[in-house]
C-alpha cells in the first residue's frame, strides 16, 4: 500500500524584516498569526492522512519480532504490491482460520463442549430420567474416553444430538447467547468470549485492512460459532464454514422455523477442510492457519501448487505459564504431530506461543 502524497501548500504568511519596516510588537503579532496557522495548517495534514499513521504503527504490536511475525508482515506486502510478481487480486485474498486452538483456547475442552456439558447438567436436573442413559452418565462424569469409543463416536454424538438438536436455530441460537453471558472459564475466570488470543485478533485485523476476506473453517459446529463470531472476531456468520447437520423447514402457526438435525451430518474436520472451503466459499485460499492435524489438509490445500504467493501458519502451544502446552498427547482435542512434522518441508510457519506472543489475550499486560 502506497503512502498518500500531501498536496503541496503554499505559505499564506511571508515576512521580509530585510525590507519591511516592522515595529517589535508588529513582529510579535504577525507570529502569532503564523502559528495560528502553520496549527491550523498541521491540524488539516492530520485530518487527512489518517492511513498514514496507522500504516506506520505496527499492525503486529502483541507478536515479538521474529521468523514468524517477519512471515505474516512480508507475505500480506507481497500480495497487496500492484504490479509485482506476488500481487493477488483483491477478491482473491481469502484468508482461512481454525477456531479452536488457533483463535482461542481448547483446553481443558472445547468451548462448544463445555456449553453441551453444562446444558447436559442443567437437562439432567429437570429431567431425571435422563440421568440413568449410560453416555449422559459418562458425561457428567468427565469420562470422555467412554464417549469416544467406536469408529463413530457414537457417545459423544449422543450428547451432542441431546443438546444441539430437535430444536430450531433461533431457540440454539439463544441458548448459545445465554450460556456465553454467564458461564466463566475453569482457569482464567473469564467469560468464554474474553479469551480470544490477541497476536491472532491483530493478524485477523491486519488481513482485512489489506483487502483479505476472512473467514473461519473449524470443526466446531458451525451454528455455535455463528452466534458470537461477529461480535468477536469480525467475522459474519456467512463466512464460518464448520460442522453441521441438515436443518429442516416446517410452517407452525407463529411462523417459518428451521429445525436443527444430526442427519447428515458433515464433519468439517481434516479432509473435510478442503472440502467445506470448496463447498461453502467456492475460492482457494491464500493464507490458512491452524494449530493441529486437524488442519493438516486445510493448509495443504491452501499451499501446494497455489498458482498465488501463499501463506500456512502453524500455532504450536508452548507455554504452559501463560496457558497451556501440548501437541503429541493433548488433554483435550488439538493434537499435532503430522503438521508439525510436515512443517519444515511444506514451508509453513510455525508459531512457538511461548517465543512469538508477547500475550495471550487482551487483558494480559
């Protein structure tokens, strides 16, 4: 992005004391009315390069200097340069994000499995017999292990089918909202929404303030996320690409209503990545970020044989001060291994969290 060139101005206020006969007070005075306005003058510039001054700041602030910083700040100059090499036209700028791990927390679970296992409790408490399902039993209880036995996780879809579906949008739609106001972190005490990670709000913003559409492609259900991810990340809910299952239309007597279902249910998770971006954005990305296996056929897709300058990142959790770290034995979902792996030759960037964020979140120091 070129710098806005300042029209030159001509000064309104000249003073020859070589010729001009000009009393001491005649001097004072006519420095006065300069200054008014060479001020009045600067308060015009000021006003009028706005870009200027925020394309000087450091659009990076919560990143420390670094290979991967250095990587971010050079991809988005290289794409952005008309008549360069790399320049990529403006609607080809797509950006895709992972969510959890990537754009916040997923330990000690999930977020969206926090907001099932609470509903779960809540769903128990007004229905006892619900208690006496072996699946919600093992899921009061933590023991996660039981719900994912079998090739298709048939417990864990027994939960998730109790608590996000056979309702319509609108009624998930505003549990969703309820439980993000009142629900608090195990760890860090704050609402859910509060914890986004700051260094990737800032690579959020910076894309878009150079002509990137951004959007989110996470295996969390793609209506959870579409409650909050404007609100949170700037991201309208038409641009998050997740997990669904089919909605179903009926006409009841107050009105049209979409009924959430399990059937058919598409898992956007590793190869269902690519194949969400294909479906739902209908562009190949030019920058895609992740932080596990999960997002391993998401990066792949966005840098192998891109005709465009791509970008892959790789957040790799490293601090289990400030948060957590894993990546071959997490305790929740995010494991990391292949990517990883994979990293070197694929040319991806990898973000240690604990040698590249100077913070975590917003509220951090």
């Amino acid at each position: 992005m070129s710098a806005t060139r300042l029209p030159r101005m001509a000064s309104t206020c000249r003073f020859r004391p070589e010729t001009d006969a000009v009393t001491t007070a005649g001097w004072a005075g006519g420095l006065r009315r300069r200054g008014l306005i060479v001020g009045a003058m600067t308060a015009a510039a000021a006003s009028a390069i706005p870009a200027v001054r925020a394309q000087s700041a450091d659009p990076l602030p919560s990143w420390n200097e670094g290979h991967a910083k250095r990587a971010i700040l050079d991809f988005v100059a290289q794409v952005t340069k008309e008549g360069s090499p790399g320049f990529v036209p403006m609607p080809e700028r797509v950006g895709v994000f992972d969510n959890d791990g990537t754009l916040w927390p997923e330990n000690p679970v999930p977020f969206q499995l926090a907001y099932a296992l609470d509903t779960l409790k809540e769903m128990a408490e007004a229905e006892p017999e619900l208690g006496k399902d072996p699946m919600v039993r093992a899921a009061l209880k933590g023991d996660f292990a039981t719900l994912l036995v079998g090739p298709h996780h048939a417990g864990l879809l027994r939960i998730v089918a109790l608590t996000h579906a056979g309702m319509t949008t609108d009624e998930f739609s505003n549990r969703v909202a309820k439980w993000l106001a009142t629900a608090r972190h195990p760890r860090f005490g704050k609402p859910y929404d509060e914890l986004t990670y700051q260094p990737m709000q800032e690579v959020l913003r910076y894309l878009r303030a150079n002509g990137f559409k951004t959007f989110i492609v996470s295996g969390g259900g793609a209506d959870f996320m579409r409650v909050w991810s404007e609100r949170v990340y700037g991201i309208p809910p038409e641009q998050v690409v997740g997990s669904a299952g089919r909605t179903k239309y009926a006409l009841r007597p107050d009105g049209p209503v979409l009924v959430k279902t399990l059937d058919f249910l598409f898992v956007d998770d590793k190869a269902g990545k690519p194949v969400g971006i294909h479906e739902f954005i209908g562009r190949r990305p030019v920058a895609a970020f992740g932080n596990s296996d999960g997002d391993k056929e998401m990066l792949e897709y966005t840098t192998i044989g891109n005709p465009h300058p791509s970008l892959g990142l790789i957040v790799h959790h490293t601090d289990a001060a400030r948060e957590y770290a894993y990546d071959a034995a997490p305790k929740s979902s995010g494991k990391l291994v292949q990517a990883l792996a994979d990293a070197p030759r694929r040319g991806w960037v990898v973000a240690d969290v604990k040698q590249d964020w100077k913070r975590i979140f917003a509220s951090d120091p």
